[in-house]
C-alpha cells in the first residue's frame, strides 16, 4: 500500500503549477527547433537578401544600422548565425533600460526587422520560457516550477509503478471505458512513458536557472551604471580582428559592448559540443587583448546542461523526443486538472443537500 500523501502531494503540485506547464510545454515546443522555425514563420524578418558568398560587412557598420532603427538607444549585444543566409540578430537598450532588437543582413547592413520582443515571436517564447519577461522574479518562479516539474514526475512514477513484470500491463489503455476513465488512464499511462525525460529536462533547466539566482550575498550592491563609452569605428573592427587572430578559422558567434569600451568576443566552437563556444575579451580603447579561453577550458555550465534540455546533444533524435516530451506535458497540464475538476463535480452531486434534509 503506497502512502497516500504521494498522491496528495503529486496532485496538489499538478494543479498548483498546471497554468505554468502548460507555458513552459508550449514555449518549449517552439523552442526545440528555435532558429530554422523562426526564419521560416518570418523569412523578411530573419533570412539574409545577399548572397551566402558576399563578404560581411564590419561589425562597426551593423552596430550603426541597429542603433539608427532606434535613437537613444545602445547596442549591448549582437549575434550571428551558423548557417549560411541566417540574420544577425542585435539587441538594443535605452538609459532607461527599455529593450529592444533589431534583425540585420550582415552583407549589406540593411536592417530587416525591427521591434520590441512581441515582433520576434521566437525571442519571446525563449524569454517567456526561461523568465516569463519578468526579470529575476521571473526566473525565481520558473526555478520553482522546474522542482515542482521534478516533485511531480517523480510522485507520479512512485505512484504509478506496478511492480516489476507488470509494467506493460499497466501502460495499455483497455478499449471500450467510459471516455471519464479513458482519459485517466491515457494520463497515467502517457505520463508514465514521459515521466524520466520530463524528470530529465526538469534537473537540466534548474541547472540552467539556479546558477543565474541572485542570491543574497553573494554580490555587492549594485553600483551606479558608468556611462558608456563610445567607442570609434576603428577601435571596434580592430578589436573584433584582435579576438577572430586568437581562433583563426572560428566564425564570430556573438559580441558583447561593455559600457566600460571592453568587448566580449564569443566565436563558434561546435566542434567541441553543439553550445561551445571560445571566449576573448579585448579593451577596444587600448587594442589590448585581456583574455582568451577555448572551448573546452570554459567553466560555463550552461554551455553543457543547454544542449542536453534541447535534446541537441544527441541530434536529430533527441530534438525529437524532447518535443515528444513537450506535447506529452500539454496533454497532461490541461487533463489533470479536467479530471480533478469532473472528479469534484461527480462527488459534489453525490453529497446530499444537507439544507435540504433540516
């Protein structure tokens, strides 16, 4: 006899979090395939006009473009793609810190698109998945929905498990029941074939979000925002070539403009794992090169536990199967609590009307 405060307890958590499932399972499904099935929903915005061969403009001109779709506004971050004809994709904020992106063809400068995050569907599920837009509340929440994801799916494997030699048995769903009873055992049964990739992608993404916690402590307070420097042309493209020597061959992945003139120069690694990436830092003011570490020395977490939550370490297949696992939480987010909710109606009408018997 299981103890019954499993049940209680998986139960609780299920309705407690299903409206958040259900974001995080969508979210994720748009997400498995994040770049190809954003230039293909909006190919104007994210695919390239030049040919693939052209050569690409520097990246002191694409900082102009993006900075001139919105006045006032300051490049922090743009990224590149690794697949031939793919948009540059810049991220723009204000003293205000108001955000906002803008898309680029990186042979001409020409900007294709430009917006808030609501013009770039796929940039909001990405954000609505990992902080619900919702800065470090946002991912507090999201962190605790990831251990509810891993409380859930282990009281629900607890729960569920026959025994060993019955495991079969207990996952076919009998022909010929009430559609009541049928839809509880296709939630039993889909959610116990998902339940270890689900257990899975839950310790992945907390490894993806507790890392990024504030934690008390563990910082000074926040200092005054020094005022940016502007950084001439010259000193922008030199600094670029100066991190591009260091990895010769390694295409630019994405730059980071420090306020402080210090650029962060991220260039493509796959080679190392579908995430990695080498890492130089450069002081444009000075054309100096402050640090440079490869691929396989960098300590980032995320570049690891990231493709294994997408599925793309293991390929094709286990992009596949994470999908799989999403559409799988969408059908139980929203027919657990369906059963819950016919369960109390059903004995709701089976409780006399006490008023009426006095």
């Amino acid at each position: 006899m299981k103890p019954a405060f499993v049940l209680a307890l998986h139960r609780r958590l299920a309705l407690v979090f299903a409206p958040l499932l259900l974001l995080q399972a969508l979210t994720g499904m748009a997400l498995a395939f994040h770049a190809p099935l954003a230039r293909l929903a909006d190919p104007a915005a994210m695919v390239c006009r030049t040919p693939a061969t052209a050569p690409a403009v520097p990246v002191s001109a694409l900082r102009h473009a993006a900075e001139r779709a919105f006045p006032g506004y300051r490049l922090s971050r743009l990224f590149f793609a690794d697949v031939p004809q793919a948009a540059a994709f810049a991220q723009l904020s204000d003293p205000a810190g108001r955000v906002r992106y803008v898309t680029l063809d990186p042979g001409d400068g020409r900007v294709l698109a430009a917006g808030t995050v609501w013009r770039f569907p796929f940039e909001l599920a990405l954000q609505l998945h990992y902080r619900l837009l919702a800065g470090s509340a946002g991912l507090v929440i999201v962190t605790l929905n990831g251990v509810a994801l891993a409380l859930i799916a282990g009281t629900g494997l607890w729960q569920w498990w026959p025994g060993r030699g019955r495991v079969l048995a207990a996952l076919k769903i009998r022909k010929g029941l009430p559609a009541r009873l049928r839809l509880r055992q296709q939630h039993r049964s889909y959610g116990a074939m998902a339940e270890m990739v689900v257990l899975f992608s839950a310790m992945t993404g907390l490894a993806l979000a507790i890392p990024d916690l504030a934690w008390p402590g563990a910082a000074p307070g926040a200092a005054p925002s020094p005022t940016p420097v502007v950084l001439a042309d010259p000193r922008i493209d030199a600094a670029i070539a100066l991190a591009a020597r260091q990895f010769p061959d390694a295409p630019l992945r994405d730059v980071r403009f420090g306020a402080d003139g210090v650029l962060a120069v991220n260039l493509f690694a796959a080679s190392q794992a579908p995430r990695a990436f080498d890492m130089v830092r450069v002081d444009a003011r000075s054309g100096v090169v402050l640090a440079g570490v490869p691929a396989a020395e960098n300590p980032a977490l995320w570049t690891t536990a990231l493709p294994l939550h997408t599925g793309e370490t293991f390929g094709m297949a286990g992009r596949l199967v994470i999908l799989l696992e999403a559409a799988v939480l969408v059908f139980l987010s929203l027919s657990g609590p369906l059963l819950w909710w016919r369960a109390r109606a059903t004995r709701r009408a089976r409780t006399p009307n006490q008023g009426a018997s006095r």
